[in-house]
C-alpha cells in the first residue's frame, strides 16, 4: 500500500530588528519522541513568541503550536552576583542559569547563563492530539542561536538549536 504525500515550501519568517532571538527554524528535544524541527516566528507586534512543530509526534502533530511566550514582561532571576556577571557578544547583560534539582533536563548540554526569560505556555496532549492543552513553561533565550523550554508541570527541560544545515 502506497501513500500520497503532499510537500509544500515552508515561508521562513523574515529578519525583525528588535527580536529577542531571530525567528527561523530550531531542532529541538522532546523526551522519548527524539528531536523535532520547530519554526520560531513572532506575532502582535512582537509581544508574543509563537513556536510551531514542523515535524510532529504521536501526543503534537506537525503544524500545531508547542509554545507560546509573552514577551511584554521580562523575567529576572535575583541572585547577589549580578554585578559580576559577564556580558555577552551583544554587550548584553546575561543572567546566571541554572536549573532546578526537580527539572530533568532532555540535554547534556544545559548553559550557564542566558539573556532573556519570558513566562510561557507548551501543549501537550494524550496520544493521537488527544484533549490537547497548554501547560505553564518558562521561554529562555541563550544566545543567537539557541533557547530552551522549561516544562513546569512536566519538570522537563527541552532546548532548541537553530538549523544551519541547508535543504534542497
């Protein structure tokens, strides 16, 4: 038995001068379902970050969206070391990262520090995009090229590198 299979070209978001990270697409983890490209674009005026699955699993398909974050309000994590923090390449303040002893992180590679952290939300749903429903999360931006998701009621850790290989 044979599958018709449709392929579209996938419209990248273009350049936004102000952005927190520039949209595009990322690879991320996602505990048992492996790695799963996402398209990071922005909407309502760059208030809002919207994170969409490219290619999909089992509990999210491809096309729906995995994250949302307000970027109206940004996090601060107090901490008494501020002032000796390093900046970044940007001469951006960055913030100590750290994760919580209860977050289980899907990486080996968890960054120290980050420059951004914006409340989010992250669906999730029962298998087959069953009774699909937003979770609290935190959006943390790293650096250029990547983000992570903190998943609070799921005690998860995801991060996110941008795509650099070229398709044809």
């Amino acid at each position: 038995m044979f599958s018709i299979v449709k392929c579209i070209r996938l419209p990248l978001p273009s350049h936004r001068e102000n952005a927190v990270i520039q949209p595009g697409l990322f690879k991320g983890t996602y505990s048992a379902h492996g790695i799963e490209l996402v398209l990071l674009s922005y909407n309502d005026g760059d208030k809002s970050a919207i994170i969409t699955k490219i290619t999909g699993d089992d509990n999210v398909p491809a096309g729906e969206i995995t994250i949302t974050a307000d970027l109206s309000q940004q996090k601060f994590e107090t901490n008494k070391e501020s002032d000796s923090l390093p900046l970044s390449s940007a001469g951006l303040p960055v913030q100590r990262f750290e994760l919580s002893s209860s977050i289980y992180s899907r990486s080996d590679e968890v960054p120290e520090f980050c420059l951004y952290r914006f409340n989010s939300n992250g669906q999730v749903a029962y298998t087959g995009f069953d009774n699909p429903t937003f979770i609290k999360g935190e959006w943390v931006i790293f650096d250029s090229v990547s983000f992570g998701h903190i998943w609070l009621m799921l005690h998860s850790f995801s991060i996110y590198k941008r795509v650099t290989e070229t398709f044809v």
